[in-house]
C-alpha cells in the first residue's frame, strides 16, 4: 500500500531562524523529502533569513551539509538535492532591526500568485516582533501563513499576550500553531479508527472504557537543556501542549464534519470539561544521579530546583461520556523507555464463564506514536490446542510503518505532513488560540498549589517508571501503568 501524493501549489516560504537546530535538523530535511515524492513543486522558494551574514551559496552549502548529516548522504539523490538547493535562498535579517525586510518584500513582491508562509523557527521572544514587522512592512498579506511552535507562552497571562500580539497582524485562520505530536500518522489514525468505523465509537465512554493512559517518556535527561528546562518543567513543557492534545483526541466527541473549526471546537470542549486538579492527582519528580551520570539537580546546576522532570497526573473529565473514567497523564526524563503511547484500557465482560480461567487483563487499544507507529488491539482468546479451555491474550497488530511504504526510513516525519498542511491551508492538525489558552488555564492553578505547597518533587532512579508513588496514584484506583518497556 503506497499512500498517493498529491502535489501542493506553489510556494514561497520563509524560515525565521534558517540556520538554526530545528530548521537543519527537521524543517529542511521535511522539504527535501516532499520534494522527492513529488508533493513539493520545483518552483517552491525556500528563504532562509536570520542574523548571520551569508551568500546564498553558503546558505545553500549549508542546508546540503544539514541533509547529508540528518538524512544521510546515501539516502539522498544527487538530482533531487540539486533541485531542492536551487529552491533555496537567502536573506540576512535581525528580528530586532530594520536592516533586511525590504529585501524579502521585494523577493516576494516577485511572484504573487506563490502561497506565502512564514516558519518562524526562532526564540518565542521573537514571535511577537517578526509578526509585528511583517506586517508593517506590508510583507504579510491578508492571505499568508504565519507558523510558530511551542512553547506557547509560560503560563496563561504569557498566551494571551502572544495571542493578541499576533492578532493585530494575523487573523487567526492564518496563524498555525506546530504541535508536532498532531502531525503524526497513528494520531489522525487514531481519528480514523474511531469516526471512520462503526466498531469502536459505541464502546468509547465510561461504560465500556474503565481508564485511559497517555505516556510520553524520554530515556534522555535535560543534558544540554538545562537552564530552559529548568525553568519550564514536565508540566509546562509536554503536558500542557503534547499530552493534553493526546487527551483531546482520545476523549473527544465526534465532531459534525473533518473540518478545523469542528474538530477544533470538539478539543476545546473537552479541555473545558477537565476538573480542576487537586495536590492529591499529581505526583512530580525529580531523577536522582546514577553512577557517573549526575542527577537533575546537578544538570540544571541549582541544588534547591523544584521543577519536575516527571510528573504524573489523573485527571477526570466531567461530561456524559467520561465520567468515573480517569485518564492518566505522565511523562518524564529519565525513565525506562523512549515511547508516546495512548492505552484504552476497556471494562471486563460483565459476567465471566470461564471461572476456571485466571483473571485476564482485559481489552485494551495501544496507540502507539513512537517509537513503531501503530496500534494494537489486546484481545484475549483460547490458548490453541488440547488441554482444556486455557485463556490467552494475544495483540491484533495494526502497524502500519512498513505498508505505508514513506520515505524508505518508516512513514513521512510529522514535520513533512504539516508544513505541507500549512501550504494547503489545512489548519486541523494545528492548535487554536483558545485551545492553548484553556490548556493553560487547567495546567496554571496546579503549578500554583505546588508552589504554594513548598514540597519538594520526589526523587526517582534513572531507568525507572518514575516515583513509586506515581504507581500509587493509579493503584489506588486499582488500575496499573503499563510498563515503560522498548
Ligand atoms: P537555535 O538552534 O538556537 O536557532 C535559532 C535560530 O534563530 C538561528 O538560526 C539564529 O540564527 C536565529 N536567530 C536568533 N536570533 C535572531 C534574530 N534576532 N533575528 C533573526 N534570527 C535570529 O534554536 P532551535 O533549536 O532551532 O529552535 C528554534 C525554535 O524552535 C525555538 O523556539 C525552540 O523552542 C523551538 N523548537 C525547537 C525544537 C528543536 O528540536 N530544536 C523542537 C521544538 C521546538 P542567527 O544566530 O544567525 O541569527
């Protein structure tokens, strides 16, 4: 199964921050690949632009060494690379000065009739002002794209300000909000298994669902990070953006149509429906050292930080569907296992007739974001062959890495779907103003009440499933995390 690409219109794109990680390591190496199947015109521009003064030879130079160095230099062809950099170049410009922005006007004044976007891969402290020049140089028309990824703001009061400093330039149907999580293939298949067939969506409420679980967990530390994670934390940092919109998919209701505004509307409701929560729902932590390695503390280099590098939550939605069906957010550094997974786990039958048997674990859909796309379906059966009636539990394997075919390397990078998404002009798989806000407004209160707290997160072993009181959490509901096992 091979999916169909369908070519995009032409473009002019502009990446803020060009020379920067992002832009090297996932933004140039995404239009490459949609170049080589075909989806990205030949005439698309690609305009770097950020302080270093280069020529676009060097730039161009540049962005080759970044493609042999994120993609491989055998993966790439010679011919495609040579049409991908003659879609390149190069403007130098402060964010913060004057020097530069007539210059891409006057490249861009060239061809009209191109999509405008604007990538601003650069400090969140620039949002505000690149959008505020664009538009008073009159290089934002009323129908380009504006593009910015988390983080969103700090707190509540943080995104609204970004919010309406970007409304005074951009209407809200051009600004696209990157949560990356979004652009990938097992999240809108999760939107598919559900709306597109009639077999889940009845067993998908507090009935049928006994708990959800999302986990986000990294093996790496905040090495290199530290002073930005330090001052943000798990919460702040995944939670309020990449597990809370996980928690949307999951729990939202079927929107009317696949349309923006109607799935977006749906996320917003559920976000809403979330109780506020309470000390009692959280549980933070900190990694401790291990051998060589030192601890969270000595990375971030304060003794005193009580930011989590973990934080465990249960969080209760209150409407008609979920309620008594707790949904278990964690995420953490440090721990056993590099994986993204979503976890429905379902009630067990009513009535068992097979009492001879062991208690099984039940039905569960494991929605897998990384690493293996995939979704799997636990399903208990009779253990094959003589010997009686011997239950057994057995995944019905959905991956769908290697029927999709991609780029060679696994499915096309969330990355590639959604700058493509941006040129279309298909904002359903980006976030809204009012979802980052209320987003912030749940995460705001409990930052606040550990604050207030004075507490201390606990302390957890690299390699670990987090504290043990985050087994607790859920073990006092008489449920269990699955283990963080890859
Ligand atoms: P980075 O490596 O530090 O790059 C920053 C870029 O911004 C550079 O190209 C820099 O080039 C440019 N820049 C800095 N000040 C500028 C100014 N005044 N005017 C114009 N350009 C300026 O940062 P990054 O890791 O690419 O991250 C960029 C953004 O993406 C950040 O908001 C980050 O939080 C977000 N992000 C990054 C990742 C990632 O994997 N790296 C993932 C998610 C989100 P010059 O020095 O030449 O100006």
């Amino acid at each position: 199964m091979v999916s169909s690409v369908i070519p995009v219109h032409t473009f002019d794109l502009v990446i803020f921050g060009a020379t920067g990680d992002l832009a090297h390591r996932k933004i140039f190496p995404s239009l490459y690949r949609r170049l080589a199947v075909g989806q990205m015109p030949a005439d698309a521009r690609i305009i770097g632009a950020a302080r270093s003064k280069m020529s676009r030879t060097e730039f161009r130079k540049s962005v080759s060494d970044a493609l042999q160095k994120y993609i491989g230099a055998a993966k790439l062809d010679a011919d495609v690379l040579d049409t991908f950099l003659a879609c390149l170049d190069y403007v130098a410009i402060d964010a913060k000065g004057t020097g530069g922005w007539s210059v891409l006007g006057k490249k861009l004044d060239e061809r009209e009739d191109a999509v405008r976007a604007f990538y601003l891969s650069v400090a969140p402290s620039l949002f505000s002002e690149i959008a505020q020049r664009l538009y008073d140089a009159g290089i934002a028309t009323p129908s380009s794209r504006i593009v910015i990824e988390k983080p969103l703001g700090h707190d509540l009061a943080s995104a609204q300000e970004l919010n309406s400093a970007l409304s005074r330039c951009f209407d809200e149907h051009q600004i696209y909000r990157i949560d990356h999580y979004l652009g990938k293939e097992t999240v809108q298949n999760l939107m598919a298994i559900r709306f597109a067939n009639a077999l889940f969506e009845p067993l998908w409420n507090s009935r049928y669902v006994e708990h959800v679980q999302i986990t986000v967990a990294e093996t790496v530390g905040v090495n290199g990070r530290g002073a930005y994670y330090d001052a943000s934390g798990a919460m702040r940092d995944m939670v309020q953006n990449h597990l809370m919109q996980l928690l949307c998919l999951t729990a939202m209701e079927p929107p009317s149509r696949f349309e923006p505004d109607a799935v977006r509307d749906e996320k917003l409701k559920i976000i809403r429906a979330l109780d506020p929560l309470t000390l009692g729902d959280t549980v933070r932590g900190q990694y401790r050292a291990a051998g060589k390695e030192g601890s969270y503390l000595d990375h971030v280099g304060d003794p005193q930080s009580k930011t989590e590098s973990f934080v465990a939550i249960r969080a209760h939605i209150s409407n008609w569907r979920w309620s008594g069906t707790p949904f278990y957010l964690r995420t953490g550094k440090k721990l056993s296992g590099r994986l993204s997974e979503i976890v429905v786990t379902f009630r067990h039958p009513p009535h068992t007739i097979f009492p001879q048997v062991e208690q099984q674990k039940g039905n569960a859909l494991i929605i897998r974001l990384q690493p293996d796309e995939g979704i799997t379906m636990r399903v208990t059966i009779k253990d094959p062959g003589p010997g009686g009636m011997r239950l057994v539990e057995v995944p019905m394997d959905m991956t769908f890495a290697d029927a999709l075919g991609g780029h060679g390397d696994g499915m096309p990078e969330a990355y590639e779907r959604l700058i493509m998404d941006v040129i279309r002009g298909d904002q359903t798989l980006f976030m809204r103003g009012d979802e980052v806000e209320a987003a912030w407004a749940w995460v705001d209160p409990i930052i606040q009440i550990w604050k207030d707290s004075g507490s201390r997160p606990l302390p957890y072993d690299p390699g670990s499933g987090g504290p043990i009181e985050s087994y607790k959490l859920t073990g006092s509901d008489g449920h269990l995390w699955r283990e963080i096992t890859v």
